[in-house]
C-alpha cells in the first residue's frame, strides 16, 4: 500500500508533523522525529545507520546511538503503518544492509511541496504570467507554519533549517516584488520591513525598502512588528508573536551566524585577513576564487564565518552547503546559493526544474555562467559554497568555468573543500588557502578557552601531544578532559570526519588504527604505524587494492606521508580502537593475529597487536608465545613483558603453560631490573623440575638482594639450600649470593643473624 493510499501527510516547514488519513500520528521523542526528518527529506534514497548516526547526533553521538536507531526506525514503522503486522516487510519504511528508506512520495512532505511550487513559479515567471507566478508564490508561502524542523535536534536539522529559511526568504521578497508589480505597495511595504527588520545585513532589502515611499497617511503596520506568513490577502500575520520574530521562520541568514563559536577562532588571523582582502576587493571591482582547503574538523566554516560575517554593504552573499538535498538536483547547489544572494532579483539559473535528461551538463552549466555572470554584472556577488566537493556535478563544472571568468567581474567565489578532492579545472583558477593543524600557542590557547576547569600545564601538553593541532580534537579533550580517555564522544568526532568515505575503507583505516594502537599507548615499544605488508596481511588485501583505497585518505591528510601508514593525530588511532565495542575488537584482532602469524609477520608485532585488541591468551595464542617468546623479548622486551604478564593472569590456561610462560615473565623481569620476586616464588612453588626451581629461588632472592632487602634474599637463600631440591648449579649460585649479602646482614658478620630456620640442617655452616 502505498503513502497516497494510507494517505501521509509529513509537515517540515514548521514545527513537526504526521498525519494519516487526516488523523495527526504522535511522533515521539525530538531524536526519533529528527530520524523521520532525515528519512523524509531523502525520501526514495537509501540512507545508511552511519548517516544517521551523524545527522542525528553529529560529533556527540553516544555508544548506544546505533541500537537507538533501530529502534526509533522500528517505532515509526509501527507508527507510520499500524496495520502492518511485525513480520511483515515495511510498505512505507524499508531497510536492509544497514540502510533504511523512506517510500513517500513527493506530494506528501511539505518540503517537496514548497520546493516544486518554487520551481513552478519559475517556469511561470520564464512565461511572464506574473498573476500565476503570485498565485504559486502566496501558495508556497502559505506551507510555512514556524520555523523550519522547529525543536528537531541535530546538525542535519541545523543546516536544512538554514537552507529552507533562506529559501523562503527569497520567495518572500519575490512575493513584495509581485506585490508591488500588482499595485499592493502597502501590502509589499509591511512585507518589507519585516525582512529588513530580521535581516539588517541584507543591504538588498534595505535598499528596495528605502525606494519605496508609502502613503502619506501610512502608520507603522501591525505586521512591521510582528514576524508572520502571508495570509490569503497576501499580508504577513503573527505566526510566533513579537518577542520571537528574529529567532522565528525569518531568522536564519545568508550564512552561518557568528557568535560564542566565532570567539574561539584560534591561530587563523592569516586566513581570515586574506578572506576579507578578497571580499573587499570584490567589492571595488577586482573578481576572484579562492578555494578553502582542509581536512574535516580544521575549521573551514567558522573561518568563512568569521570572514564573511565583516562583508562591505552592498555586497550580496550567497551561501550553499553540498551534500543535502540539491546534490541530487542538476544546479541544485548553485542555485540555492544563488538563490540565497539574489532573492528577488531577476535572474534564474534554468527556466526549467528540473532539468530534463536530454540537456547535455556543459548546457547547463554554460547557462548557469551566463546566469552568474549576469547578477554580477549588476553589482558586487560574493558566492560561497561549503563541501564543494559534495555538491552536484553540474554545479561544480560551472563553478570551474567561473574560476576563469571571475577577473573580469565583481565577483568571487569561496569553495571549502576536502584536501585530495578538489578537481584539477577547480585549483587551476583558483587562489588556495590551506588550512593546517594549529601551532602550539594557538592550540593551547584553543584549550583554555574551552575546558570548563582552568587546565594545568601538563595536561594542556598532552592534550596537543593527542590531538596534534586539529581543532575539533582539541575541544573535545579540553571539553572532556583526557583522563579517562573521552573514547565514545572521539569515536563519534572520528567517525563523523571518516563518514564521507566508503565502509570498505573506514573498515581498513580501524585495521591501521589497531595496528598502531600499541605503539601510541605506549611510546618507544616499536615504530609507529604499520607498514602496508602488515595490513594487506592482516585484512586480506592485495597490495594494489589497498593503495587504490587508501589514495584519498592519504591525500586528505588523514594518513601522515612516508612509508608506514600512520594517522596524522594520534588520538584518531585511540579513538577508532577504544570507541570499538570490545567484544567486536577482540574478534578482529584474533581474526588479524592469526592471518599475521601465518604470513611471518615479525613476532613482536603480532603480539603488540594481540595486547592493543585485549584478546585473552589462550592455549593456542599461549603456544604460540612460548615458540616466539625469546624472540620478542629480545626484540621488544617490554611488549614480551606485558604479554607474558597477561598469560600469567589467564587463569584458564593450560596450567603447564601457563607456567613456563611465567618463569619467563620472571627472567625479563629480572633482565629489566624489576622485582620479580612474586612471579618467581609462584613458580617456584608450583614446577617439579629442580633446576627451574633453583633458577626460580636465585631469581627471586636476587630480586630482593637488588632491592636491599637482603634478610629477606638471605632468607629465601636458606630455605631454598635447606630443601635441597634445587639443581647443583643453583644451590653454588645461591651461596654465591649468601657470601655477597653476609656483611650487609644485621649481627656479627662473620656470625650474622638469620632465622630459626635458617639454623636447621647445618644451613648455617654452609653460609660460612
């Protein structure tokens, strides 16, 4: 059954709505409404868990943010679909592979409803049939019922909010514009001053406001102090009262707003001039392009923020994001930017929307040029497009055309984009602005404006040390400090910056991160990274198909240059192993271990890997140990330490090996200069063989003698010579050791005083 025949209806352009059959259908929680916004706005197309995840939560998203969405996806189906019994399979909302789909079709969400009605009036407005285009405009407008997604969280309802706003924006001042052609000045005058009076920046309303004069009996309306929607008589009426008209549906501008963020723009004084040197210049006159470049997480649009928030008057500014709804859309990016500088003017990018299959891209990108080219020759255009490289083909073709004509106009084009993939006709034309990881003093002064608690010097150094200059890092170690590791809400930041990547190659970048994890606990135990023999060994990759999938990465800085693969910031490493559910960690690294053993990987290298996933040693890892121990101990002793010490913890170990890998744990010990005394006495206590119990005696009393207890070495000594069940060669090693310690010890030295056990069985005598 289709969503026409159930009759759904979905309201986004206001605070958010479902009905069925005319029936409104109880949404539940803002998190499981913001699931169904996203659903509905990519409605026919797959959306995956992980985009979910992201739109939904964004850097934050907590541990359990994955069982929500099944859940919140599982509630709307019962919601959306009553009917449907539990195992059958979802009419409206279908999912498979980790992905979910919404079958709704385009007249039943608002949202599609006012963009195709914008597109009508389009074409009606291509036709000159102004009474029809005013009709369609009124009838677009009427759809709004507050602000757009009001109350749904996230950073996908966040940026729709801002788009959508600013769409109704330009519709709203298209609709003064038909107002006035009709002879309704009062009408267009009270629309005006509402804009003007939620939007002071935009010097294009101002400036039509300020050319129109109304009667001489025109009072302030009531409209001009109130926000609203236009009526059927085409006059604005309170949608949210007074005291919310800026922050309600004619709140949102141009870009992104500048406030507590804009303060904490570190270390970017450089960029932010030349920014502001390129957008004055546009204004005088002199075009130009500049392309933003930077990972994710840099700061690329609090930089054009900040930059842009500075624009000289008259200089209309458009801004669009790729990557939403438009990128399915010929044009659909340019044209919101457009849209969003242009408003009301007279120009259009296409006459039809959308744009039929038979028109060839360099068609419509050419008429898009001559589009832009023309709105800037009416005065000073600033065009900004965040994740260019997100955005539709189209759109980026005539953004590359542009690049090369903006010299001749007032108009400049800013693209931020991800280093690596930027094409070569964008960079060519463009003036690139490189944004790297912040220095020292900026990254630490970065860390004291955001930590809640004035942080101590030392931790501010081990937060740059993790975070290696990356500004999102530094926030979210300075907001949640760095002991304990803040693992869930890093994995989300690191998952929400690898998210555009495909899961085959975030699967590989976790396996690099587990390879590395070791070495960045614990620095100095092996060199840093893995090499790419390692990890076509342990993920099963042919060599060439690992190079091919880890291109990108390496060009977006993700990867450090060299010869070993190595994350550029080592919290990234930490973040993808600890935000790893552990069960699942264990079971890859198991999975790993066996595939690198089995390819002569380097022993020590395997057993790092087996401490970063935390894989219990058992039997057969146990074995393998007792065959390579020798190995890694003289290759890597505190990695053979530390896994030895674990084998000795793994009660369920077979109790003969557990045993000889102990009497190991207690020689490297020994050879580090640490006590081993306890782990000697265990097994000493435990074997039959008498030369390990005498090696295990001497261990332990040598321990102790290091340590200056030597009553308690002497001790040790006696009752080891006293059982005499020790091997010749360590009963000699341990009177050695008695002659060493006998001046040391308390009484007459050439009688010291030992224990009564000590005097049993002519011990003493053999001590002298």
């Amino acid at each position: 059954m289709s969503a026409e025949q159930v009759g759904i209806d979905l309201r986004l352009l206001g605070p958010v709505r479902a009905c069925r059959n005319g029936v409104e259908l109880v949404l539940g929680s803002a998190r499981r409404t913001a699931v169904l916004c996203v659903l509905a706005l990519h409605t026919g197309q797959s959306v995956s868990r992980d985009q979910l995840v992201t739109a939904v939560w964004g850097a934050e998203a907590p541990p359990s943010a994955t069982g929500n969405i099944y859940t919140y996806v599982s509630t709307l189906r019962q919601t959306l679909e009553p009917s449907r019994s539990r195992r059958a399979a979802g009419q409206l909302v279908s999912s498979g592979g980790g992905w979910y789909q919404l079958h709704l079709p385009p007249v039943s969400v608002d949202v599609l409803r006012f963009e195709s009605l914008r597109e009508t009036a389009r074409r009606q407005r291509s036709a000159g049939d102004t009474d029809a285009e005013l009709a369609t405009v009124a009838q677009a407008l009427r759809l709004w019922g507050g602000d757009a997604l009001a109350g749904v969280p996230g950073p996908f309802a966040e940026r729709q909010r801002l788009r959508l706003t600013e769409l109704r924006l330009a519709t709203a001042e298209r609709y003064t514009e038909l107002l006035v052609g009709g002879g309704r000045h009062e009408e267009a005058i009270d629309l005006l001053r509402d804009l003007a009076a939620a939007y002071p920046h935009r010097e294009d309303v101002r400036a039509r406001l300020a050319t129109m004069r109304p009667p001489a009996d025109q009072t302030t309306s009531p409209s001009a102090a109130t926000g609203g929607t236009p009526s059927t008589n085409g006059r604005m009426e309170p949608t949210d009262g007074p005291e919310t008209r800026t922050a309600g549906v004619l709140a949102a501008g141009p870009w992104p707003r500048t406030g507590t963020g804009a303060a904490l723009l570190f270390g970017r004084d450089p960029a932010v001039r030349r920014l502001r040197r390129a957008v004055a210049e546009a204004a005088t006159g002199r075009g130009g392009s500049i392309l933003l470049e930077g990972p994710a997480g840099m700061g690329k649009t609090a930089l054009l923020t900040a930059a842009l928030s500075a624009a000289p008057d008259g200089c209309r500014i458009g801004w669009a994001v790729g990557g939403e709804v438009a990128r399915d859309t010929p044009l659909g990016t340019l044209r919101d930017c457009l849209d969003s500088a242009l408003a009301a003017g007279p120009h259009q990018l296409m006459t039809q929307a959308p744009i039929p299959a038979s028109v060839p891209d360099s068609d419509a990108a050419a008429e898009a040029v001559r589009t832009v080219r023309r709105a800037a020759a009416d005065g000073p255009l600033v065009l900004v497009i965040d994740d260019l490289h997100r955005a539709d083909p189209v759109t980026r073709r005539a953004w590359a055309t542009l690049g090369g004509q903006v010299g001749e106009l007032p108009l400049l084009l800013v693209a931020a984009v991800r280093p690596g993939v930027n094409e070569a006709a964008e960079r060519s034309a463009a003036d690139v602005v490189t944004l790297g990881p912040l220095d020292p003093d900026s990254a630490g002064a970065l860390v004291r404006a955001v930590a809640p608690q004035p942080p101590e010097r030392l931790e501010v150094a081990r937060i740059l040390d993790e975070a290696g200059g990356h500004p999102d890092y530094l926030r979210q170690l300075a907001r949640h400090g760095i002991d304990p590791f803040p693992a869930a809400a890093l994995a989300a930041t690191v998952r929400a910056h690898l998210s555009p990547y495909p899961d085959d190659v975030r699967q590989v970048l976790r396996a690099v991160a587990l390879l590395s994890a070791y070495e960045v606990r614990t620095p100095g135990t092996q060199p840093p990274g893995c090499t790419m023999a390692e990890l076509a060994a342990a993920t099963d990759h042919h060599l060439d198909e690992l190079a091919r999938m880890l291109a990108p990465v390496r060009a977006a800085g993700i990867l450090a240059p060299g010869d070993r693969l190595c994350f550029h910031h080592r919290v990234v490493v930490r973040a993808l192993c600890e935000g790893t559910p552990a069960a699942l960690r264990v079971t890859l690294c198991r999975g790993y271990v066996e595939r690198l053993s089995a390819a002569g990987t380097a022993p020590e290298r395997v057993v790092a890997l087996l401490l970063a996933g935390e894989v219990p040693v058992d039997d057969r890892f146990g074995g393998w140990l007792a065959d390579h121990v020798e190995r890694v101990a003289e290759a890597a002793p505190r990695i053979a330490v530390a896994a030895l010490a674990q084998a000795h913890a793994q009660h369920s170990l077979d109790p003969a090996l557990r045993l000889t890998l102990t009497a190991w744990l207690a020689r490297l010990l020994l050879r580090q200069r640490h006590n081993a005394a306890s782990e000697a006495g265990w097994v000493a206590a435990r074997t039959a063989d008498p030369d390990l119990a005498g090696e295990m005696r001497w261990t332990a009393a040598h321990s102790h003698e290091r340590r200056g207890d030597v009553e308690t070495a002497a001790e040790i000594a006696h009752v080891a010579l006293r059982e005499r069940r020790i091997g010749p060669q360590w009963i000699d090693r341990l009177r050695a050791l008695l002659g060493r310690i006998r001046p040391d010890l308390p009484g007459n030295p050439t009688q010291p005083q030992i224990s009564r056990s000590g005097l049993v069985g002519g011990e003493r005598s053999i001590a002298s």
